[in-house]
C-alpha cells in the first residue's frame, strides 16, 4: 500500500499554495533539487568532458528510459528520453508510417494535443505524396478505423477534457485494420496505469514534466514496441542513434532497437533532474494513485457542484473514464482562474472556457481539496474574479 | 582589449587539471552554477507553472538566441534556441530544401560532423523523390558547387583538423550558383568571429555546450536570414512555433520569423545555465580572443614539434586557416590521450589517429600550453603511453 504522507515528504511545496496543477508542470522534487547541483559542481565542475565516461552520461537516456517504462507496462530496453514530445512524436510517426508504405492515411482526433497534430502535419508535408491526416470527434475515432488507415495517432487522456481513450481497446480495432498505433502518453505516465506492453501499442511518447515531475521542458520519451524496434528507421537520425556513434562513419547505420531513437547529444542536467525526480515512484503502486485520484477527482467534482451550480462539469463523471484532471467550463474561466491563482489556488485555463484541475496523490490530499472548492465557492458567488486585472491575458495562458 | 586574467576568474577549473577540451565541453561557468540553483529552488520550486510569465521562461529561447547572435553576426531576432544540433541542421535543411524546390543534390563534404550528414540523409529518405547527398572532399567544395546543388550544407571549422572553410566566399559561390547555403557553427561560435549577415549565409545552426560553455547536452541554437525568415516552411512544426500556441488550434500556422523555428516546450533549466554561461562574453571582444587563440595554437604548435618529432600535425599550420584547436596524428592517438588525461592534460582523440587539443583564452594561458606541450613530450619519449590500461576503449571515444 503506498504511503502518501511519506511521498508528499518528497515534494517542495510553497507555504499556503493549494497546486493543482501537476497536470501542467509537477511541482521540484527535493532528490532533483540535490542532484541537479551535485550535477553541476562534481560532475561537469569536476570531471568535465571525463563525465560522459565516469559519470554514466552516455547511457542516462535509455537508463532513465527504463525507470519510466516500469511506470507505463514497457519492458526493459524499449523507452529511451531527449528531444521534447513534439520531436519524439515525429519520430514515432514517421516510423509507423513507413511500416504502412500502401496506406496514405494518419487518423487522429479533434482531442488531441495540437503538437501532435503539427507535427504529423509537418511531417505529411515533408513526405508530400498524398498522404492525409484525417481528423474525427475523438467518439468518432473507433467507427473511423477502417483499411485506409496506416497510423492511429491519438492521446490517451484528452488534455482539455481528461477523457480517457480505450488503449486497448482502440489498439485492436486498429491492428485488425491492418494499422500501426502511436500513443501520446503526456497525461498518462505517472497519471495512471498504462500497459503498452499489454495493449499491443506499437509506439508510444510522452513528456515528463507533468506526473513525472522532471522539471520545465524536461526531455522526453519514446517507446517502440520490441517486434518493430529493430524495423523502425528513425526519420530523424542522430549520430547518438547511430550503431557505432564514435567511428565517426560518413553512412549512418541506425544503432540496435530503442538505442536508434536517439538523435543528438543527450540534455545531461536536465536528465539528472528527471532521474532524481523518478526516484518518488520506488515505493509507489501506480494502481494506488489511480484509487486516490479517482477519489480525489470525485470529491472535488461533488464540492464544486454542491458550492458553484453554475459551472457546467467538462470532464466524465465516471472516474474510469478520464485521467487525473476535472475541468470545468464557465465563460469567465480565465478571470476565475485568474483570482483563484491570486489567492494561492493554482489550476490553469485552456481556451476557450476550460477551468483545469489536477489531481495526483502523490503531494495532494482531500484537504487540499476541500480548501480549493471552497475558494472557489468564493470566488465565484462573490465575483471576486470580475476585475480588469483577471482579465488581462498574460503571454501564457 | 579583453582582461583575460578576468574571464579566468568566471570559471570553475579543477586544481591541477589542464583542460585543453572546450572544444567538446566547455567548463562550468560559476555565474550558471549560481543561476541553476536559483532556477531550481526560487524559479520552479516556488514559483512552479506560474514561471512561464513570472519568470520569462517563454520568452527565454530567442532572448538567450538575441546573445549568441551577437557573437556570430547575426542581427536581433534572427536567432533562437532549443533542441540539439541535429535537429537544428535538419530544421534549416528541410527549410532550405525546400525554397529550391526544382534542385535534388545537397552538397556536403567528408570533413563535416558525421550527425549533419546523417539527419540530410534522414530528411532525404524521408522525402524520397531522387534526393542526393553528395559528399567531395572539403578541398573539392569549391569546385562541386554547380546549378544543380539545392543546398551546401558545410561546417564551417573541421571537428578532426580544425581546417576552416571560407564561408562569405563559398556562400558567395553558392549564391552565383543558385544555391543556399547551411552553416554549422559548432566549432565557430565563440571561437572565432563569424559574420553570418555579413557573408550572406541562408541559414545556420550550433551548439552551445563547446565554446559557449552552455554545459553538457545544452539546447542548441539556430539562425535564418531574414530574408528568408518568413518564407521557410518549419518542417518541425511544433505547437511554440505557431503563431497563437495557446490558441491551440487544430491547424498550423507558422509563428513570425525565427519564432516558427521552435519546436517544443523549451528546455528550461538547460537554458538558464546557457543563459548565465554567456555573462562571460559582455565583456570580450572576439577578435582578441581570435589574436589569443591563434597565439596559443601556434606556441602549441612549435612547442610540439619541438620536443616530439614523431608527431604528425594534423591541422592547418596557418592560424588563420584554422579554428581554434589544433590536431596531432599518431598511431597510438588514443593511448597518448589516455596517458595524457591520467596526468592531468586533458584533450580527446577522434578515430582513427586524431589528438585535439583546443585553446580557448578565455581560461586558457601560455603557462598551460607549455606545460602541456613538456607532459605530451614525456609521455611520448618515454613510451608512458604504452600500457594495457590506456588502450582500452571506453564507451565515449
């Protein structure tokens, strides 16, 4: 059974700060804060360029690869980290493709997180040749799959709504179409459980500064599923992918399974931080968090629409089927977030009416809860965010 | 006329050590020591999601861009920063490419950084169509470039000779010939003064973890002139180089000038070092640490030869046709660079027969290169060299 109160230990959290939103950027693990200075006075202050030898800097990317596959049903060897998830998206795209040379079609849904949706659209028009990236209403996306379709490409959980796709479900459809899956992982991974393994997804990408708290902009990951690792070509393919990166050879010859995914120089003090930050999920049942923030999720919902029947839920209701977010829809939903961060409650707002709210177990209790619903009771039946400051739109909304 | 006792003083180097390998991982700055601890705790542990405005993360990647154009002659607004330097070559490739969109050869030579030439042949595989990338000889270059060249893709300074092509003249051909021109600037930026605007140059990337002394794995830099700022299609179109990322449209629409060449969330601890690393250029001037690094070179150089005639040069023996380091071959290169490193003088080897060694002033003086230059003497008169321990490969060559 995982002991919450020992994992909230783990987290620097400012006084009085009610942070629900780990869904956007987890808040800094005390072990990264560490490391990320041992990284910089031992080891680059110190051993300089001998640390890409002593201190295990060539190999950090599949090795911290291996702690996130533990947390989403990948096996040893097949989840490597760098780049950021727009890239690794790419990359896991333009491999499935290729393994479909006779179909022209990427389906997607309205859900998904438009980086993706760029970044396989960038990619078409790379490849030019016909190919089409086909968007349907994310309900739509199974009666959608038929033999036209080489890739699925889909996010698991809906960033605006936290509704959840069937992995498996969808993965079956797909492969029985005769088509390859890849999965966006960046609500999932430390969110709930996720078997890729067990679903049969072909590839898979993620980021890491969400659940797994790994720090603004922390690398990315990628999964390839071992009966196509070795197929893949890796359309953006890096000397640290190469098979022998220092033979120095003029031909590139992509390295064995997930090692190809690799592209440049790997983001070694960022990587220290996500290592360091990983060390929160040793003693953790993914199957516990999911409980807690079900329950979390629950609670929240029944306060808020006990305290604020104005706001219309934009979440399921049924916890088993959204991830570890509830949103909530109000036209006002900048302003209102806007006086909620001003009095210590941090969610975040996405256009153009989505309140968002994280939940994860790990730093976050009922209690915290309770106080969140109640501010924003406040906020609301007083109109305390009806002010020209709450209004004003920052670079970053 | 630069204080080089003063931009000493700005670096932390181990005692005893002497570190002739800036030119792979330049050394911890101490103001970036001092800027990623308070990036750690001030910026993401207190003010957590909040930092992208309060903090200026966002705006991070083309103002420390603004930085690194300053010391490559590249007008503001030209330069922004992210990714690894494979990416960045393959942003600019595919940009390039596809503004010639009626040539099929890219141009490159045998000397350039073997990841440039495999991420051109990536990009080619992936928009198949009878794309050719042509290697010559860097000696050939100048020759090769003829009307059916789309783009020459060149580093500017060898990694293995530290040979330096002449980029206004070969830009200048490039041009006649209807050709665009890719630099990279991995060994140039902050090693000698590059004129980008001045020679033309379409489009260029490098990174930051040498000369710049961002640390180990940090973000790389790109630049697009302005002329083409606007026109070149990002063909790693992710969601912050679009020109309303939080619009989160469905479809793309590429940002403003360099602002299009972003991809993802910005790697933000990675660039707060980078941002800190480039204080120490405010007050240098880079045509004296041109003076100074040809100055070191060529004592290295007569010193070497000096005391160990059994060692090849391997680099242009005019400074002025050369970066700022300089090469010995010998038979038994690596086992010299492991004698080398265990007794403090730390270069690095290039397969198959490569010693560099790079002198940057900025914390490098006479009293190292001649200490230096008696160690290698020892080691080679001595034969200390020849011993099982220091042929023994490790897994960073």
């Amino acid at each position: 059974m995982t002991d919450f109160t020992k994992t909230r230990e783990l987290f620097h959290m400012p006084d009085g700060l009610i942070y629900l939103d780990g869904n956007s950027l987890g808040p800094l693990p005390k072990a990264a804060q560490a490391r990320v200075a041992r990284m910089m006075t031992e080891e680059w202050g110190e051993r300089l360029i001998r640390g890409w030898n002593d201190c295990g800097w060539m190999a950090q990317p599949t090795r911290v690869g291996d702690r996130i596959g533990r947390l989403i049903g990948a096996p040893a060897g097949t989840v490597t980290t760098g780049d950021t998830l727009s890239i690794k998206v790419y990359q896991a795209l333009a491999g499935a493709l290729e393994m479909r040379p006779d179909r022209k079609v990427v389906l997607s849904d309205t859900g998904n997180f438009p980086t993706d949706l760029y970044m396989a659209s960038g990619l078409l028009d790379t490849i030019g040749r016909g190919y089409e990236l086909k968007l349907v209403e994310p309900e739509a996306v199974e009666d959608a799959i038929d033999d036209s379709v080489a890739v699925l490409l889909l996010t698991e959980v809906d960033y605006r709504t936290g509704r959840l796709h069937d992995m498996a479900g969808l993965t079956a459809k797909a492969h029985a179409a005769g088509a390859l899956t890849v999965w966006d992982l960046a609500h999932s991974a430390g969110a709930l459980p996720v078997d890729l393994a067990g679903a049969g997804a072909d590839f898979a990408a993620g980021c890491t500064y969400k659940y797994l708290n790994g720090g603004p902009g922390a690398p990315a990951f990628i999964y390839v599923a071992p009966e196509h690792a070795d197929a893949a070509r890796p359309a953006l393919s890096g000397w640290l992918g190469h098979e022998a990166p220092f033979a120095f050879d003029l031909d590139y010859r992509a390295g064995a399974k997930i090692e190809r995914m690799r592209v440049g120089t790997p983001p070694v003090i960022a990587l220290a931080a996500l290592e360091a930050a990983l060390d929160a999920w040793d003693e953790v049942d993914m199957a516990d968090v999911r409980r807690a923030s079900i329950a979390l999720g629950d609670l929240f919902i029944a306060e808020v629409e006990r305290r604020c029947p104005g706001l219309e839920l934009g979440s399921p209701r049924d916890g088993n089927a959204r991830g570890s977010q509830v949103s909530f829809l109000f036209d006002e939903g900048y302003a209102v977030m806007q006086a909620l961060i001003a009095r210590g409650v941090i969610g975040d707002f996405r256009a153009p009416k989505t309140m968002r709210f994280g939940f994860t177990p790990l730093y976050i209790g009922e209690s915290e809860v309770l106080a969140a619903a109640e501010i924003l009771e406040r906020v609301i039946a007083g109109r305390l965010w009806d002010r020209p400051e709450y209004r004003t739109r920052s670079a970053v909304t």
